[in-house]
C-alpha cells in the first residue's frame, strides 16, 4: 500500500527574487478578473510603468515577451514574499514549474502618484517563447482594455483564481 504524498512538503524549497515590486500587465491588473488585491488587504498599487516586448492572446490572459518594441502598460505593487509566493503558484513556477513563464528582474521608471518618477527593481513574469509561440500578436498597448472590447474580460471557464491550465489557487 502506498501513502500519498503531500505536495507541499515535498516541493522544492521556495526562494524570494529579492525584488520589492511586481509589474502586472493582464488579469491581475486592478479590475481584472484575477485582480492582485484579492491576494491580501495589504496589496497596494504604487505606481504605473511601461513594459517593453510583445504581448500575445493567449485566450483569456496574455503573456508577454519581453523581445520587440511594443510598450505594455502594467501596473507596479509592493510585494512581499508572501505575494511573491503566491503569484508564483499562479504563475506556474511553484512548488512545480508548468513552463509557461520566467521571472526577470528590470529597473524600470516608475510613474507613483503625484507626477514623480522613481526608478524601482521590479519582478516581471515574462512568458517563454514555447507558451507564445502559437499565439496570435495583441497590437494594443493596454491588455485590460483590449481584453473588454474583445469580451475577454469575463471570467474564464474554470471560474477559479488562476493563470494557467495547470494550477489553481
């Protein structure tokens, strides 16, 4: 007879990025489906930045490359690690990696409220070339917007908080 296991006891040992800010640039965006305040009370938006790459449809979430000259609006959060961890799990990297993405590290300019702009280290999920590779191009600097006008911004079929196929929160 064999005895289960419990994933989380036996999934790789975790680390932190060391980054103190996330860039989310689809469903996690305020008003979206997966919005990242619905992670903890004390998410916080801090300001707004542009990516640099390529945003694909990759049905009802983008992924983005962070290759190419399209100018992505995300918005920037606080993160913690407990943050970390979790979009992690949504993202597909932990406790198991899914491939659909990798996390980068970018100092980015920072647009915070009131007009200043701060350059800040910032944790980007960047989607790898094999998860886009089929998907069609989005010409829109905005995915959230573009999201609504397609109808895309509904929620997904499986209805549950997550990004990928392969994990749910």
């Amino acid at each position: 007879m064999s005895i289960p296991r419990d994933p989380e006891k036996t999934a790789p040992h975790w680390q932190p990025c060391g980054a103190g800010h996330v860039a989310v640039y689809g469903t996690l965006r305020a008003g979206g489906v997966n919005d990242i305040a619905r992670l903890g009370p004390r998410v916080a938006c801090v300001g707004r930045t542009w990516l640099t790459g390529s945003l694909y449809d990759l049905g009802w979430y983008p992924g983005l490359r962070l290759e190419g000259a399209q100018q992505v609006l995300a918005e920037v959060y606080a993160m913690d690690d407990a943050l970390e961890q979790a979009m992690d799990r949504i993202e597909g990297l932990w406790p198991e990696d899914v491939g659909e993405y990798a996390k980068r590290i970018l100092t980015l300019p920072v647009a915070l409220p009131g007009g200043a702009v701060q350059p800040l280290p910032v944790l980007v999920y960047e989607a790898l070339p094999a998860t886009v590779a089929h998907a069609p191009a989005i010409a829109a600097s905005d995915w959230l917007a573009w999201a609504n006008e397609q109808g895309k911004g509904a929620l997904h079929a499986g209805g549950a908080f997550a990004l990928n196929a392969a994990q749910k929160v």
